[in-house]
C-alpha cells in the first residue's frame, strides 16, 4: 500500500470531531425520500483523482447528501454535475457527471478534495474542525506533484493558504483571481454551490475559464 492510499484510510477512519462525526452518522441514518434504498457512505470523504495530479482542486466541504451518501468528493448532485462537466470540457475527467464511485469516472491530471472532510450542519465547519482536517491537506499537497490549487470559494482560499504559508500582504479571495506561493499558484473560484450557479453568479463560461487557466499552468 503507498503513502497515498494510506492517508485516504485515515481521512475515512477519522472521527477528531464530534459534532460532525454525529451529523455525518445522522443524515446518513435519515435519508432524504428521494434517495430511499440508499446506503450512506455516512463517513469522511477522501480525496479523489490521479496520483499524478499536478492540478488540485479544493472545495469546502461534502454535501450532506451529495458526498456524503455517495463516498466520493462532489458526486451525486448538481454541483458535482457542474464542476465536472468543467473539468470534461478541460480534458480532466473522462467524463462530465459523477453519480457514484462505481460510475468510471477517472481524473487526468488532477485531484478533487476539500478542506473539510466530513459534511457540517449547515454547511458551516468550525475553525477547530478545519484546523482538525488541516493535515489531510497538507500531506495530500506532499505526496502529490501539485503546481496549482483552484480554491472554489473563500473558506478554501483561506484555508489552502493556510497549508501553503501566505504570502504577506494576505492576498485576498476573488473569482480568476491568482497568487504565486511558493513553487504553487493558487488561483479562486466562486464555489460551484447551486446559489452561485442557479443564480448566475457563477457561470458555466466564467468556470470554464478558471479551470483552462488551471489546467495550463499545471502543466
């Protein structure tokens, strides 16, 4: 088993945080009508993509019924759709959707995380609860070739610049906006949540666009 592997056990073995470890086992007890029959994943989600990454893209958190039913980071609703589609349209993804683990989805270059790995009430993790997932961050930007990281939305700007050391004057979260760390570039996203998306916020083109850039000073 390699180092990569490894840690994926422990982020799915964790349980540093009470109130999520409760939550994550709650929803994944009550499940919503439209999802009868399914077995939650109900534990925390592990990154996902090619060992090979040199592009990572770091989201919040999973989605209570998103990630956290089905076990793989963005899959099983729209905002999933909405990111890989992108990533399809990039030439990262195999393919434009994730419904489950099982789908055949494979990543090309790059790697699907989030800062927080267990889904929070309200989608609002503590600081402590991020400062618990911290490490799960770090080693995977150790263990993987990354150039670049694409924060979707200001929790994981924050955060990732956190794990990489900012720079100073703390640059400050936008959309296309982009910060040398390092030997990493650190460019934001708006979240692809389904308020940004449905209301216009976040367009397909203007996400499109991000992840070309991502993907081109990746490699």
């Amino acid at each position: 088993m390699g180092e990569l592997e490894r840690l994926q056990r422990r982020v799915v073995d964790c349980r540093r945080c009470p109130r999520l470890v409760q939550w994550r086992e709650r929803v994944a007890a009550e499940p919503r009508a439209a999802y009868a029959g399914w077995s939650y994943w109900g534990r925390p989600v592990p990154g996902f993509g090619d060992p090979g990454a040199t592009l990572l893209v770091c989201g919040l958190a999973p989605a209570a019924h998103g990630a956290n039913r089905t076990g793989r980071m963005f899959t099983g609703d729209r905002s999933g759709d909405f990111l890989y589609g992108a990533l399809h349209r990039a030439g990262l993804a195999s393919q434009p959707v994730s419904s489950h683990r099982g789908d055949g989805l494979r990543l090309i270059g790059c790697w699907v995380t989030a800062v927080v790995r267990c889904a929070p009430p309200g989608n609002r993790p503590t600081p402590a609860e991020r400062d618990n997932c911290a490490p799960y961050l770090a080693a995977e930007l150790r263990l993987l070739p990354v150039r670049v990281v694409l924060a979707l939305g200001g929790f994981a700007w924050d955060s990732a610049l956190r794990v990489l050391g900012p720079p100073r004057p703390k640059p400050g979260f936008a959309h296309g906006a982009e910060v040398r760390v390092g030997e990493t570039t650190l460019l934001g996203s708006y979240h692809v949540s389904q308020q940004n998306t449905f209301t216009g916020r976040l367009t397909a083109g203007m996400l499109d666009a991000v992840v070309r850039r991502a993907r081109d000073l990746s490699r």
